[in-house]
C-alpha cells in the first residue's frame, strides 16, 4: 500500500522543511501538510494542507479517514524556553497531542507514528561529554520532563498495543529556510540574521556554553531515515549529534567569512537551561541500528546560512 502520510505542526521549524522533503520522496498529493495555522508559501502551494488542532482528537481521526492516512509525523511542541514560563500549557500541549495520537495508532488508524524527542531529556547529572544512549537520564526543565515523560509513553504503547512508533532525540537545529520559535538553541539561528544585518549580536547564552547541534537538512534525512519500514528500531528514541560549538566558536566561524562582525554575551533566563544540557552526544547506536550518518559540519554549515540569507562578501 503507498505511503499517505501527515504531518501535524507543518508550519513549524522542523514541520515546514519536512513536509517539503516528504513531498520530494513520496510525491505532493501523498503528503497531507497541517496545522493551525497556515504555512509558508511552498508548504501550502505544493500540496493539501489542512487546519487541524491536534488537541481535538476527533478532528484528527476525521482528516485520517478523509485522506486515508498509513503515517504521522506529529511535530508539535512548546520548547524549552516557552515551556519553562507557562509549564502548566506546556505540559498540556505536549502530552496530550501525544496521547491522541498514540491512541488512534493503537485503534488502528496509524500504522507508523514518528513523534520528536530531544537532548533535551539529560539534566544536570548526565555525563556532558559524548552523553550515551543509556545514561543517567533527569531532566530539570518542563520541556525535558514532558519529552522524557513521552519517550517512555511511546514505549507503552509499543510494548503494550503494538505501536509502531519511532523517535528521535534532536540536537538543536539550525536552518535558514524557517525560523525557530521558543528555543535555548535559538541563538545559533538568530546570530547570521544579526550577523548579515548589524554585523554584530548580543548572545542571551556565555560565550563558553557549548551545546550539541546540527543543521536542518540532516535531521529531516534522520526522520524520515528511521522510518522507513526497514529501519526497525530497537530504541524507542535514539540519540542523535553532528557537531557541538560555543557561542564564541560560533562567532568565530562567522568572523572567517564576516570579519567586521562583533559578538557581545548578556546571559539570561535561558543559560540556566542550556547548562543542564549536554555538550555533546553520543549517537553510535543510530549509527549501528539503521545507519544514520551526518552529512554537514560547523563550517559548512556556516557557509549554507550566509549563502541562503543570502550574504554576499
Ligand atoms: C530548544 N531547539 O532549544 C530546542 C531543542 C535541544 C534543544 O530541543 O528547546
């Protein structure tokens, strides 16, 4: 049977991009965009999108019978940062869109769920450095908890009812095709706005604080990667890394190809978050179980965001 898949948040950071690669793979009319609000301007003219409030359960079994869907993506979330001043909605929104859709996969209406994690789920007592798979694993801010909380949900219902559902821990993720909304890694997006614009940025994070993380293109090959029917997975959410940097390894790497540009540090709220964080990630058993490999390091990286903001030297 072909793949009609849906993703729900479309219209987010990491929605956006995958729609527009699921679309490349499976063809446009076989990938179903939605969210409740609208998407960008190739999200919602490649292919059918529908308004869809993932917290109304019935809706969602509606647009799954209407399309006939086999696959979900569900890639809605508060982060971190909005996560910690509401935790309470937070909380909410992350475990209950979870929920609904766990529970129309185990009455059979989805036969393969992919539902995001993040590093998100170590705390301050996991070992920083090339942070294992299976590790101590606290968490210490509302995003982690509700991530850590769904990861061991997801494996419920795949012990319990048979839920083929597949996840995977997210660096912080780095694109220039969408913005990123409520995050701690958000900085490492913004500096290349502020680096084009002002030549200069104020980073809320200290200049040493180093945090695992990757570009966009890698982590949609990763999610769709894991779940091809052959990449059956032996964790229910694996590890995930490519490279790690600090602010001022960032700003140096800019200054290479921006030379005037000037970074200046004003911690905030959101240092006490990125420090419970680890610095880098071990992610050897996605590597084994179904052959994840990164394809974009720092400085390539770099180049594809000044190239696509479109900085000319
Ligand atoms: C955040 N971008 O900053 C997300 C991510 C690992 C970080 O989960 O909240």
């Amino acid at each position: 049977m072909d793949s009609k898949i849906l993703v729900i948040g479309s219209s987010g950071q990491i929605g956006t991009e995958l729609v527009l690669k699921l679309r490349e793979i499976y063809g446009n009319k076989n990938v179903i965009a939605s969210d409740i609000r609208k998407g960008n301007y190739e999200v919602m003219e490649s292919g059918p999108f529908e308004y869809l409030d993932v917290m109304n359960k019935n809706e969602v079994k509606e647009v799954l019978e209407k399309h006939e869907i086999t696959e979900v993506y569900l890639m809605v979330a508060i982060l971190s940062v909005i996560a910690e001043q509401n935790p309470l909605k937070a909380w909410e929104l992350n475990m209950n869109s979870l929920f609904n859709i766990l529970e129309l996969a185990k009455n059979g209406y989805i036969k393969r769920l992919f539902w995001p994690s993040s590093i998100a789920v170590f705390g301050p007592d996991t070992p920083k450095e090339m942070t294992p798979q299976d590790t101590v694993i606290k968490p210490s801010t509302v995003y982690g908890i509700s991530k850590l909380a769904g990861e061991n949900w997801c494996s419920y219902y795949r012990n319990k009812y048979g839920v083929d559902v597949r996840s995977i821990r997210y660096p912080g993720l780095i694109s220039y095709k969408t913005t990123p909304g409520g995050g701690t890694t958000d900085y490492a997006v913004e500096i290349f706005y502020e680096a084009i614009k002002r030549k200069s940025y104020t980073c809320f994070l200290e200049k040493d604080t180093v945090l695992p993380m990757m570009y966009m293109d890698d982590a949609i090959n990763a999610t769709i990667g894991i779940m091809q029917p052959e990449s059956l997975p032996s964790y229910v959410s694996y590890n995930l890394g490519a490279f790690s940097f600090s602010p001022e390894e960032l700003a140096e790497a800019i200054k290479m190809k921006i030379p005037q540009f000037e970074i200046s540090y004003k911690p905030d709220a959101r240092q006490e978050i990125a420090m419970t964080w680890p610095q880098s990630i071990d992610d050897s058993k996605a590597r084994k179980d179904w052959g994840w490999e990164p394809k974009v390091g720092l400085e390539e990286m770099v180049d594809i965001m000044l190239q696509g903001l479109h900085f000319t030297i």
